[in-house]
C-alpha cells in the first residue's frame, strides 16, 4: 500500500577474495574490517520514502544471517563485476525465503541479462528511475526493470548519503562523490560508457553539507572523493576547491582527502596547490603502459604529452603520494615491456602500483572491438573465481600469451621486491613536500595509531628485509618527519602487496604450466 513502512534490507556483495585492492594487512593492522563503505547503497537509500525502513549488511564486514533477510520486504543488492558472483548468491538467498529482489549498480546495468533473475532491475543511475520503481512497487506491482536515461542525470538533485547505516570502525576510509563522468576516451574504460564524457558536478553547498554531515556523525579521518576523475571538469573543481580548503581549516581539519585524476593534474600548479591547501594527500592515477605507442592506440594520449616520472614527481612536490596503475596485454605490445614498465615504476618512485593484465569490461570500446574481431571468450561477461590479475586476458591476444604472462610475472618479481619496495618508499621520502600541513591526524583517525613506537614496531616486526624499511623510517623521522603518517601507511601496505603479489606470481606459474611452459625466458627478451 502506498505510504506503508516497507521493510527494506540493503546488502553490499562480497568482492570475490583477496585483490591488490582490499588492503586485507592493513585493515588488521589499524583495526577495521574492509577498505571502503558502500557509497552507491548508501547514496540509493536516501532516495527512498522516509517512511521505508532501511538497513544495512556489508558482506565484506559482517554476516548476513537468516533473521536478517526473514526482518525484509524487499533486499536490495549490486555491486562491480568483482561482486558478480556474490550478487547472484544474495539474490538466490532472497528469493529463498521469499523476499523479492532488487538489483542495481554498474555491473547490472553493463550486463542486465545476467541479473534477469532478479525481480527487479534498476540499471543506470537511480536519481533518474528510483521514482518510477517506489510507484511500481506501491501499487503492488513485483517485477520489473527500470533504466535510466545515460547521462541525463542532475547530480545538485542527488540527496546527502545516509552515512547514518554506516559502522564508521568498520572501515579505512569513507568516500564521497562530487562528480560523474570522464573527458577522455580510453578504449579498455566503463566509465564513459556508465557516466559519460562531461562530467557533472554537485554544488558547492551540497559537497559541503555531505562532509557536514559526516562530520556531525562523529567521522574523523580519511576521505576519499570516489570521482573516477576528479579534475574532468577543471573549471568546476578549482571553484570548488578554496570552499572545501575553507571548511576543512574552520573544523581543524577532521579530514584527509585522497581522489583519482588524469595526470594532467601535473600541468597545472594552481590546480595541485588548491588540492594541496584542501588537505588531499594522495591521488591515484592510471598510467597503464611507458610505451607512447601502446598508450595512443587506447586512446590514452593524455598519457603521451610529457615524461611520466617527472610528471609523478610534480605531484610530490605538492604534498601528495601517487597510487598507479598499470596494464598488461594491449595488442600494440610487439616485444616484451616488463622491463620498460619497471623502469618507469623505479623513475617514478611509486611505491603503491597496482599492475594487472588487461581485462575486457563489458560494454566498453575494447569488448565492442574485439567483439566484431571474433577474439573474445565465450561468456566473457561472467565473472570466473579470481580477478583481473589472476584471471585477466579474456580475449585471445595479439601477443603470445606465454610471454604476456612472462614479463607480469617479470614485473611482479622485481616491483614487489622487498628491497626494491623499500627503496621506492626512501626516494619517495625525499621527494614528498608536506611542509605547511597539519602535525598531526585528528583524534579518532585510523591511522593516528601509526604514532605510537608499539605500532611502528608491529608495522616493522612482520616485513621481509624490516632492517631495510626501518633504514627508511629512520630516514624519514630525520630529514623529513612531516611525511611519516604516510610513509607508515606506505610500509604497512606492503603486507598487504608483497603476499598478494606472490599469490599472482603462484597463479601466473600455473597458467605457464598449463600452456606447456616450462622455461622461465621470455620468447622475446627486453633489451
């Protein structure tokens, strides 16, 4: 019946197992239980009547119990393709014990077929369906699927998430969301493909009642902006940006920032020192391949208008540690490239890279391509066990895949390195003005912990080669203190990428095997 208190339980699908992205170490070492809240439900169940009863379970963080689903008229689910699996699982559970289902979120709206199950589906972005779904479902209607008009959206509309469902311990970092949509073209992206090419902004007033928000629910500590590209719309950031360095002085700053942009973000000092004055420490950016060729064919040319490693070191020189990512299989590849990319990793003094092999996302540039050139793998869509690095390349490539896996193992071996980490971490230490910034993490911050000899000393004690990495602590608290927080974060992260890496490099080992290789010389080797 219209206006009745419509019991709504949201759950957040679990990420299939370990990935270089959850931090798993980390999370034990600082006390929580996942990386980041789920934003996208948060942000849907503000759109909801307030008469609907809403709750919450994050299955990276806690249980979902029978008496939980048994409480819910309608669960509510979705995720990326990396939560494909367990999305089917929550819907199957559902409709179980007789609970209707509704699903949403970029991998449904990428690849609705695969949720049909599902009894509704809302793909798109909710602001322009969510209506027409509550109507549906108070009329008494129980299927259906709901899609919104691509990038029609007005996000000044989109509502202050209910950061209220949120358990705050239970993660490193909350995000919000400013803007939606990318300016450029990358072939192998989703994100223009979800969101478009002109990015929308929300207003200054709305960004600001969302961090009020947060911080009136007692949040301190790390946010980040999830903008898939933060300076697509440089005009509107850099009009954002003094409001937000405003606000965060006024509060005494309860917040760090960390976001993903272009790294044109290097070309423009104004624009770094707005991040700079607006407390943001780290950025991650996609640089993908050192080779320009490579790099043009994915239409990735903003990549190719400069050297990469100074660009990285522009960044530094602002105050903020760069995560990158890179990229194995493009069909330009003609000869081995791990050398290259490790050289480029080394020049670039990145410590956190996150280096995969190339994955055909559904519904992109790339999968269309490869599509009409017959070289995708059946039910390339559904998401095997693993993830893009364990199980990426699921098309045939141009390249042998023998020496593809070779130099990502190549890579792997050498970036991963202790040593070599540690001496990444010691460069970087060099490079990182943090000077002007606030002494200290505000109380309640996560990572304020790292402060304490007893958390350095736990940081330390589990590391390979520790005499290393303690070289580099010490280092750093003499010649470059301000930068310790995050040089500790930088160390602890490396309990988390060092075993994962050797996971990938076990896998990589199996797949050589199973393609007959047994031999560990690349068939092409790098000058």
């Amino acid at each position: 019946m219209a206006g009745s208190a419509t019991r709504v339980l949201m759950v957040y699908p679990a990420f299939f197992g370990e990935t270089f992205w959850n931090y798993s170490e980390v999370c034990k070492l600082l006390g929580a239980r996942y990386t980041a809240a789920p934003l996208g439900l948060i942000t849907v169940a503000a759109m909801l009547p307030d008469t609907w009863d809403v709750r919450l379970i994050n299955r990276n963080t806690e249980e979902l119990t029978e008496d939980d689903v048994a409480w819910a008229d309608m669960v509510m689910t979705g995720g990326m393709l990396l939560q494909q699996q367990d999305t089917l699982h929550i819907i199957r559970l559902a409709h179980k014990h007789g609970k209707f289902t509704v699903v949403g979120g970029p991998d449904a709206t990428s690849s609705p077929h695969i949720y049909a199950e599902s009894d509704f589906r809302v793909l798109g972005e909710a602001e322009g369906v969510i209506d027409q779904f509550i109507a549906a479902w108070e009329k008494g209607e129980r299927r259906g699927t709901f899609t919104a008009e691509k990038f029609a959206i007005d996000v000044t509309k989109t509502p202050i998430p209910r950061f209220d469902l949120l358990k705050f311990d239970h993660y490193l970092y909350i995000g919000v969301q400013y803007s939606r949509g990318c300016p450029f073209t990358c072939e192998f992206c989703d994100i223009i493909e979800l969101y478009g090419r002109a990015p929308r902004a929300k207003t200054h007033e709305q960004m600001l009642a969302e961090l009020d928000r947060l911080y009136e629910l007692g949040y301190r500590g790390h946010v980040d902006f999830v903008d898939d590209n933060l300076i697509g719309n440089k005009k509107a950031v850099k009009a954002f940006l003094p409001h937000l360095a405003k606000w965060v002085k006024e509060k005494d700053y309860p917040f760090e920032f960390s976001t993903e942009a272009s790294i044109n973000l290097s070309d423009d000092a104004e624009l770094m020192g707005l991040m700079r004055d607006a407390n943001f420490f780290a950025v991650f950016v996609g640089i993908e391949s050192p080779d320009p060729e490579t790099l043009r064919q994915m239409r990735k040319k903003q990549n190719t208008r400069r050297n990469i490693a100074e660009s990285i070191h522009k960044i530094y020189s602002y105050g903020m540690f760069v995560n990158a990512g890179f990229i194995l299989g493009f069909d330009s590849e003609k000869e081995s490239v791990a050398d290259a990319m490790v050289d480029l990793i080394t020049d670039a003094a990145i410590p956190l890279c996150i280096v995969g092999l190339l994955y055909a996302l559904p519904g992109t540039q790339l999968t269309r391509r490869l599509e009409k050139e017959g070289r995708l793998h059946p039910n390339h869509d559904v998401f095997s066990p693993g993830d893009q690095c364990t199980h990426g390349i699921n098309f045939d490539p141009a390249r042998p895949m023998r020496d593809i896996l070779l130099d990502y193992k190549s890579i792997l071996e050498r970036v991963f390195d202790p040593i070599v980490y540690a001496k990444r971490l010691d460069r970087l230490v060099s490079m990182l003005d943090r000077s002007g910034r606030p002494n200290k993490l505000p109380q309640g911050d996560l990572r304020a912990s790292f402060s304490s000899l007893e958390k350095v000393h736990r940081i330390m004690s589990g590391l390979p080669e520790r005499d290393a990495f303690w070289k580099v602590f010490t280092n750093c608290v003499k010649n470059n203190p301000s930068v310790v927080s995050s040089l500790l974060l930088l160390t602890a992260v490396y309990h988390h990428l060092g075993p994962y890496s050797r996971h990938i490099i076990k896998s990589i080992d199996e797949r050589l095997t199973a393609l007959g290789v047994n031999d560990l010389v690349p068939a092409v080797a790098a000058e």
